[in-house]
C-alpha cells in the first residue's frame, strides 16, 4: 500500500495533528513550532507567553513543564544525557535528532573524520555564535544543506544566541569564553557521534 502523503504548508506554528511526526522536516518548522499532541513543545517564550502562563520555562503553547532549568543550565558535559533528552522535548530539537540527514553531509563527515570535524565545528561556531554581535543574528544557521555540523547546531540549540539562552542560559550580547566555546562544540561532536556511522565505516 503507497504510503499516505500529507500536504504540507510550509513553516507551521502548531503542526495538524493529521500530519505524523516522521513527515515533519525541518524545512516545515521554526523554533517556535509546537505539537502539542504528540509531547513535542516550544520552551522559547515571548513575555505574552510568559503572562500567559505565569512563568518560564513551560511550553509557549499548552504550559507543559517537562524540563529541569536548573540542572540544563550547569553545562555539565558529563550530563549530556539528560540535556540530549530534554532537548528532545521540543520540536524543532527532535526533528533535528531524527530527520533523515543529507546523504552528502554523511558523505562529507565520514571523509573529514572526527578529529577535522572537532577542528572545523570550533571555527563554524566561533564565527557564527561566538561574537558579541553575530551577523544575521538569528538565521545564522542554516536549515539544512551538506554540512553535519548545521545539523548539530539545531539539534543542541547552538545554532543562535537566542536558543543559547534559553536553553544553555549563555547570556547574549557578549563573546562566548573558551569554556563555553569549549561546551558547545562538544555538545555539537557528541550529535554529530550518534547520528554519523563513523564505526560502520571503519568496519568496512
């Protein structure tokens, strides 16, 4: 039986509930998208959502309270785990740790290999987030394309100073220091390790 295609608009705030969660892209969503429904939130407030809800940290949409602040904002490498699975929470991170990556991006990151990768993610991001004032702000990063460590980025929420706020409590409008530098390009390696065969390919 032909698989069942969903038309899609594109960039939806709530996604219909009709639409499964595997045939969401990237390309149909924003940080700011949600669906509820299926346990997958948006924790970037406005501060209409904060009123609305009387605090922070809850889903911008229906108040869910699914993640420990304060033990996500210690930027404890050693607690990546927990952080990866409370990224997961929201949907444009879940996305990102699922959808199907370009099949060059793979290509291109089992050619670089992880000690290119680790040098390459350090240069990407101090260029793209690590500035005081970062060019393009917010759409920085791109969606997609042939490079793992975009990717990354979104998947960890170190794609702009916004998501690096909220979720890593990085304050914006400053230079990022070697330390938190230091956390972001592992959190970006330690993606790039479950989602690129980097064992398979050495198997070979």
């Amino acid at each position: 039986m032909e698989e069942e295609k969903f038309e899609k608009k594109k960039k939806f705030k709530r996604v219909p509930a009709e639409i499964p969660v595997d045939q969401i892209t990237p390309l149909d969503i924003t940080c700011g998208s949600t669906k509820c429904e299926d346990e997958l939130h948006c924790f970037r407030m406005s501060n209409k959502d904060i009123k609305k809800h009387g605090r922070k940290g809850v889903c911008k949409e229906c108040g869910a309270d699914l993640v420990d602040w304060r033990r996500m904002h210690e930027n404890d490498i050693e607690d990546a785990e927990y952080m990866f699975n409370a990224l997961k929470t929201e949907l444009i991170r879940h996305v990102y740790w699922h959808t199907e990556i370009n099949p060059e991006a793979i290509e291109i990151a089992l050619k670089r290999g992880k000690n290119d990768l680790a040098t390459r993610a350090r240069k990407l991001l101090g260029q793209k987030v690590g500035k005081a004032q970062n060019w393009n702000e917010g759409r920085q990063t791109p969606m997609m394309g042939k490079e793992i460590i975009t990717y990354a980025q979104h998947a960890t929420a170190t794609c702009c100073r916004r998501c690096m706020e909220y979720w890593h409590n990085i304050t914006p409008g400053t230079a990022l220091t070697e330390e938190q530098l230091d956390y972001c390009v592992e959190l970006v390696l330690r993606y790039i390790d479950e989602r690129v065969p980097f064992e398979e390919e050495q198997n070979k």
